[in-house]
C-alpha cells in the first residue's frame, strides 16, 4: 500500500515531469498581504493576481500542494471537524494550475490519467459532475466539459449539477467560473448494489465523496454582482489530499489513513484509551481523538508560519482552534496536563519532506502549544469554579441562564455540552434557546464591526504590468493614475488609488506604509492627500480620505500626476528599520541563534520587534545589545542593497528568511556588514548606519507564549527620551536637597514610608476592634437571627470588608447589613452565616444588588458575603431600614 508521502509525490511528479508543471511551495497558511482573507483557505489565493491580470506568471503551469484553513468567513468547517470523518480545519490541497495556457481539455484528460492509470482507481465507483447553467446569472450549461467527459467516462456517470455545487467563487467579488467536480463510492459493493452512487453525489454521504474539483477560472465577480470575462482563461484545481489517500489506502475515514495515525496511536497510548472501540460504541472519545489529531496540524503549521494565538484577528481563531482541541482533551480524554506539545515532534517528522518549516522550528513550537495549553487548562479549572457558583445561584429556577452559558463558553472556553453535563448531573437545565440568541447576537456584532463595501474599480486606462516601485531611489515620481475605486465601512469612506509607477512603500514586513500627496497636473493642479499604502497581494495601493470623483472631475483619461512621499516621516521610519535589523543580529549574539524575528511593527515613532526566546531578558543583556548596536551605527557602515538575487544563492549567504514570509525566486538582500547582519527584506534603510544616530531600547516584556517583545527608538526619538529620563532624575534630585547617593535616600524614603503604613495599620485595626466591640452590643434577635444594620465610620472599604468577617466569626446565625460613606461614595457590606445560606437559602450577593439600587450602584460577591458601592451617599439610613425589613 502506498503511504500518503508517496501519494503525494506521486502527484507532483506527474504534472512535474510528465505535464511540463513548474513547483511552488505552498504560500504561507496566514496571508499578509490579502485585506480580504486572514488565511488561505485554497490552493487559488497565492495565485489570485494572475487570474486577474494584474501581474505575470513567471511560469505558465505550475503545481503543489498548499496548506489550507478553512475556519472564517465563507469556507468555515470548524463546527464540523470531529463530528464527521471528512471534513478538517487545516488540510493539504493538491493543485495544477495554468494561467492562460491549457484549458478544460487537458485538465480533464490529465485528471482522469492520474487517477485511473496512476493510482488505479477503480472507473466504476467514479462519477464527475459539470456545471448545469443558471437563468438568474445568464450562464449556459458547460457542454465543452460535458463532452469532453464523454471521451474517458460513460455518459451515466456525468451528472449536471447547480451554481452551488458547480459554480467555484472564493468570495463575494474576484475571479470565478464553472467548475467539474470528481467523486467516488467508497461504499462495500453490497450498499452500491442497493442504491446508485449515481444518486448520493452531492448529498453529503460520508462515504461518496468529493476528491477533485477542476475550476474553469474564466469570469470576475465585480461588486454590483455582475460577471466580466477575465483577460485570460485558466485552470485551477484542487484535490483534497486527505480524501485522496484514504481512497487509494481503501480506508472508511480520513484519521484511518497514515496522515492521522500516528497521532491517534500516539493518543490512545497517551490517554489509555481506544479509538476503534470508542468509534464503534458511538463514544465522544473517538470525537474527541479526531479533533485534537485535526486541530493539532491547523495550530502547528500556523506558528511555523509565523502566526501566534492571541486575543485578534487570525491569532484569536488560532486560539480557538488549539482551545477546542484541549477543551476535548480535557473532557472526554482525561488530559488535565499540556498534551498537545508532546505530540508536535511526532507531526515534525511526518512532514519534514514536504513542509520543513515545522522541524526547523520545533523547539519554539513545542514551548508556544505548551504555555497555551497550561494557560487555557487552568482557565478551565477555573470556569469549574465558576460553574459551581452559578449552579448554587441557579438552584431555585431549575435552569442556568443563556446569557450566563455563553459566557463561560465566549470568556472561558467552556463548551456547551460540558456545561449542560454537569448542569444535569446537579439536576438543573440550561437554556439554549438563550445561549443560541446570544451566540447569534455576537455573530451579527462581529459581521457589523467587520462589514465594508468595496466599489467596482473605475479603469482609467487599461494596464496588465504591476505597478513599478521606485521608492528606494526616490521621494517624488512622475505617475499615471491607473484606475480608483471607493470602500465604505463603519469608520466612513475612502479611496483606493493604483498608480501605474510609485515612490509610495506599502505596509509590507512591519513597516508602515508611506503617506504623502498626489499633486494632478493641468491648468487647476489639485492634491490628493494619501494617508497610507497598503499591498492586495501584490498590487500597491494608496488611499486617501479625499473625494476622488470630486477632485478627478472632467478628467476622462488617466491623468499624470507627482507622486510626492512625506520624506521627513520615511527618514525616521529607514531609521527604525535599520536599527531592527542591527538589534535582530545583537540579540542573536547576545541571547543565542534560536532567536528569531517572531513579528515586528517599525514607524516614524517607535520600532517594535517580537523574537523568539524563553526568558526576560536582564539589565545587562538589555544593555549588551545597546552597546552593539550603538557601536555599529557609529561604525557608520554603508548600505549594502542586492536586488534580484537567487533565493537559494542568499540563503547561502547566510541570509535570514522569516518563517511564514512568502519569498519569490529572486529576492532582495539588505547587509549591513556581511560578518553582522544580512537579512531579506523589501523595505526601505539608511544609507548609512551613523544616519540612525543613537538606539535606545525603551522596554522588554512578553508578548505572547515563548516571544519576548522590545520596543526601541532612534535618532530625535532616542535623544529626547533620555533628555526627558535626565530632567525627570534632576527633579528628584532637587526634591530631594541634591543627596550625594540618590538611590540611598529613596530606600530610606521608602522605608520610612512602610513603617509608617505599618503603624497606620495597626492604629486602624485597634480603632476596628473598638468598632466591633461597640456594634456587638447592638446585635439583636429576631425570630432567631442575630440581626445588625448599622452605618460605621472607616476609612478604607478593606476595613468594612475585614469588620463584616470578623463579625461573622464570633457570631451564630448572624445576619448583618454594615454601610459606610468613604472617600464621597456609598459602600454596603452584606454577611450571613453559613448555616443560614443552607437552610434558608439565603444569598448575599443577590440581597447586595437589590440594596446597591437605593445608592444607584450595583454589587455581587457570594452566597456569605457581598459587597456593593454606589455614588448616592444620602441614602444609607434607606439601606439599613430595607435590611430590616427582609427579616419582619
């Protein structure tokens, strides 16, 4: 039997060798450069800017086999993964390309060749299927395909499908087009015999299943919803490379193949439970198994590629992935320590031949998933906690409130079967009909906050050559205005402006973009002010708040225009990105070579720059690369700038690449002393380092699990810094009667203050004792219950919390109501005890919310004890006399 590395090879070597394919490596799973997706979700979005015409591929056909996520926007599977045998978060997808070449002909042919002759599958248990045309659209059935099936597959076998199924678009607006999809019959020859593949294609059969889709990328979706033909025709396919091996290996799901095996096996030994078995009795542990041998490629292939899990954007929906594998981990396969982490040199290894940024980084891997799993775990113990809190709270309704499940599943990651679980085990509901309203309000919040109209783009003069950049020669360029569009979203509307040559950098590799004017030549000029430039995959593109229309009214061509950069900002920005690179080398010389550029933000302002390393780093380390770093800028070392250099020739130069940077054949290398710092980069530095004038570093703290962050400045930013450090230690000085040891006399300061405090303290606690003595002579019984609501005079709301305790320990059946007014704001304490909380079931923290309403406050705490604050001061006699009503 072939293994899945084989299957793969396989594939390539056929397009490769046999169909004259160049090789690509896969792009990046987090996309930098595409504002319109955080991942790539297919094998398409590295290639996009082809289909449209706006650049040239350097070859004509081209194979591989990209990583795919597909867990937002329009392609999201996350909810399934698990559930089903088929479907995945990150997956492999293979895929043969031609951009203006071959067309529907030869992708058929090729297609049905490889999976026939190759691989051998049997030709009785496939079905294809084409497009079948769509009045609404005035799209035409795809005969051409239809047809050219016939010649390799009985005409029984084709089935016409609908725009849903045979119609592929990536999104909303870009390029699409018909598409022929391949399926197979996986099912025992008894169940065929019963019912026809024929009639489960595109019914969501696990076991009839699609494994390629040939996509006839031959219109663009523009934004009123119309199609145009693109410039050119192409092929785009994808297989799905997990269905495609669990066909080949005759396996009934997915995780039975040699892609998830070993990590199951490896679980099963991990947690003492079996998968098989567990499948068979229908059990949440084969789930579970599932989701963590899934979730696991998705984390791990997204930090090689440089995304970390954080709290926004692309890092948070990795943090939800790594989430859901844990919290299955943690419910239904015992793992209450980091388990994933053990499981990451295993993948490393599988796919150290096709993907060998995960064994080059598998240290720094491993520690990220640890330090995440370790956090999120106690996250969960914690949510236990919580959750018995409000099970007590929820005993008298019988049900646990929507609102409150969905926030232990939104803040704690708590799943909504586990609370339900455990919700019944204590004899109580909860109500998902409000769990389901409030997860869909939060659902529409974020379509809302995230929701933009981008305009068609109005053509000023047609161009198929990207726009030139000549930034690193030049401020200011003579410039056509190719073609604009507007975008709309919450914040208001812009402009986007590609030109058809720029001195304009765009926000690329941590470097802001460029901002600037446009100045329109003819008899009226007009300037059109860019507040930033951005890349769409590989198209530079400047924005301005102006009204475009307004400013290009009467102008019916593309009009010249002086593109003109605000060179003063770019001076400082060159400055702050040289330095990184200069402080990227000290540190490396400083901490280690596992240090590694792990994020970075460089602006006029301030340079931030994220690297892997695990431990704060040390005065004298902070120190040590300043001093380096200070002592190369006053080297003054010049420059040195190669373009268009092999990749394989500056890697051999010791060049360092970023992980998840999708690098070209040929790139651009910045040196700074070929000993010390080379680097590829595309953004833009001094000439010179004595430009820089003087490095700082400001702070070092962490950033995310296994990254350390440095924020720093440069030139004027430096000098002021350390004027404003200077003057601010001349002051203490001055206040301070100019001591000849500064720091002595601030630890006598600091000292005379504890003591100070510590006498403070113990004249408070003697006045709360003389308090306490006093209120216990004000007790009372009332109908058994030792009864006080009184108003006392202390100075810090600690001391009415530590007095209401205190009062409760030397007290039986006590019930006590104590407010005060401290610094200008109402404070209520409310204390039963123990016995009465059982009994009677009484509840502090609800007796203190209803009473924070007469002081307009609010309060909470728990079932013994709460406390609430309130800014209506006047009505503290009302609190202590509602308090006495609630025992009469």
């Amino acid at each position: 039997m072939m293994t899945s590395n084989e299957i793969r090879q396989q594939f390539l070597d056929f397009f490769i060798k046999k169909c004259g394919h160049a090789y690509v490596h896969s792009a990046p799973i987090v996309l930098k450069n595409d504002p319109t997706l955080m991942f790539s979700n297919s094998g398409m979005v590295q290639f996009k800017d082809y289909f449209l015409g706006n650049r040239i591929a350097q070859h004509k056909r081209v194979a591989n086999s990209q990583k795919c996520l597909r867990v937002s926007g329009k392609h999201n599977d996350l909810e399934d993964v698990g559930l089903d045998t088929y479907h995945h978060t990150m997956f492999e997808m293979l895929g043969n390309w031609s951009f203006g070449d071959y067309f529907k002909k030869e992708a058929i042919q090729w297609a049905w060749e490889l999976l026939t002759q190759v691989y051998r599958l049997p030709k009785d248990r496939l079905y294809v299927t084409v497009f079948g045309g769509d009045e609404k659209e005035g799209l035409s059935r795809d005969d051409e395909a239809h047809k050219l099936w016939q010649q390799h597959i009985d005409e029984s076998r084709i089935l016409y499908g609908n725009k849903k199924d045979n119609f592929w678009e990536m999104g909303d607006q870009g390029p699409c087009g018909p598409c022929s999809e391949i399926h197979i019959d996986l099912r025992p020859d008894v169940e065929r015999a019963q019912i026809s593949g024929y009639d489960l294609v595109n019914k969501d059969h696990p076991q009839v299943i699609e494994i390629w889709n040939l996509v006839f990328m031959q219109f663009n979706r523009k934004a009123d919803g119309s199609l145009e033909p693109l410039p050119d025709k192409h092929v785009d396919t994808g297989m799905g490379f997990e269905r495609l091996v669990r066909a080949i290996q005759g396996r009934v799901s997915n995780y039975d193949t040699d892609i998830f095996r070993p990590i199951i096996r490896r679980l099963e030994e991990e947690c003492g439970k079996n998968y098989h078995q567990a499948e068979q009795e229908g059990s949440k542990v084969a789930v579970a198994m599932r989701v963590v041998a899934d979730h696991l490629r998705a984390v791990v292939f997204a930090i090689a590629d440089g995304q970390l899990p954080s709290n926004n954007k692309a890092g948070y929906v990795i943090r939800r992935i790594l989430r859901r594998a844990v919290r299955y981990g943690y419910t239904f396969l015992g793992f209450r320590q980091p388990f994933m982490c053990r499981l990451v040199p295993l993948l490393a290894e599988q796919f150290a031949g096709i993907f060998p940024e995960v064994k080059a980084q598998l240290d720094f891997i491993v520690n990220v998933l640890r330090e995440e799993e370790g956090a999120f775990l106690r996250t969960l113990e914690n949510g236990l906690h919580m959750l018995d809190d409000i099970i007590t709270h929820s005993a008298d309704k019988k049900i646990i409130d929507g609102k409150i499940v969905f926030e232990l599943y939104d803040t704690y990651g708590f799943p909504l079967d586990l609370t339900a679980l455990i919700a019944r085990e204590n004899n109580l509901l909860i109500d998902e009909a409000g769990f389901d309203k409030a997860m869909q309000e939060q659902k529409e919040r974020s379509r809302n906050a995230a929701a933009s109209e981008k305009g068609d783009w109005i053509i000023l003069e047609p161009s198929d050559e990207p726009t030139e950049f000549v930034g690193y020669e030049a401020d200011e360029a003579e410039a056509r205005l190719l073609r604009y569009r507007q975008i709309s979203d919450k914040k208001g509307t812009q402009y986007q402006i590609v030109l058809d040559r720029t001195p304009f950098y765009a926000e690329s590799g941590g470097q802001v973009g460029d901002t600037g004017i446009l100045v329109i030549h003819g008899e009226n000029p007009r300037k059109i002010r860019i507040t930033d430039t951005k890349k769409e995959i590989d198209q530079i593109v400047h924005f301005t708040d102006d009204n475009l229309p307004e400013l290009l009214a009467g102008i019916n061509k593309a009009p010249i225009v002086t593109a003109l950069i605000d060179s003063n900002r770019r001076r400082l920005i060159e400055s702050n990105h040289s330095a990184t690179h200069l402080m990227h080398a000290a540190l490396r010389q400083v901490l280690g070579t596992h240090v590694a550029q792990k994020g970075s933000l460089v602006n006029d302002e301030v340079l931030r720059f994220d690297f892997s390393h695990f431990a704060k780093m040390t005065e004298a380390e902070i120190r040590q690369v300043e001093k380096i770093v200070n002592a190369k800028i006053r080297e003054n070392i010049a420059l040195g700038e190669q373009r268009n250099v092999p990749i394989e020739k500056a890697k051999a130069m010791g060049a360092m690449a970023l992980f998840g940077e999708k690098y070209g054949d040929f790139v651009r290398v910045i040196t700074f002393d070929k000993n010390f710092s080379v680097e590829l980069c595309g953004g833009t530095h001094v000439p010179q380092t004595g430009v820089i004038g003087q490095f700082k570093i400001l702070s070092e703290s962490s950033s995310a699990a296994g990254v350390r962050r440095i924020e720093a400045v440069t030139a004027a930013k430096a000098e002021q810094f350390i004027n404003e450090e200077l003057a601010l230690l001349n002051a203490v000085r001055v206040l301070l009667r100019n001591p000849k040891d500064l720091c002595k006399s601030v630890e006598n300061l600091l000292d005379e203050r504890q003591a100070l405090q510590k006498e403070i303290e113990r004249l408070q606690n003697e006045a709360l004792q003389s308090i306490k003595q006093q209120l216990r002579t004000q007790i009372t019984n009332k109908n058994g219950i030792q009864f006080l609501a009184v108003c006392v005079d202390v100075p810090k709301a600690d001391l009415l919390k530590t007095l209401a305790f205190q009062l409760k320990q030397e007290t039986e059946l006590l019930f006590a109501v104590l407010t005060a007014k401290i610094d200008g704001k109402a404070h209520i304490a409310v204390v039963i005890a123990d016995e009465l909380v059982k009994q009677r079931h009484w509840n502090a923290s609800q007796i203190a919310k209803e009473l924070a309403k007469l002081i307009d406050g609010g309060g909470g705490g728990q079932p013994f004890f709460a406390t609430a604050a309130g800014k209506n001061t006047g009505n503290l006699q009302a609190v202590l006399a509602k308090a006495a009503q609630m025992l009469t």
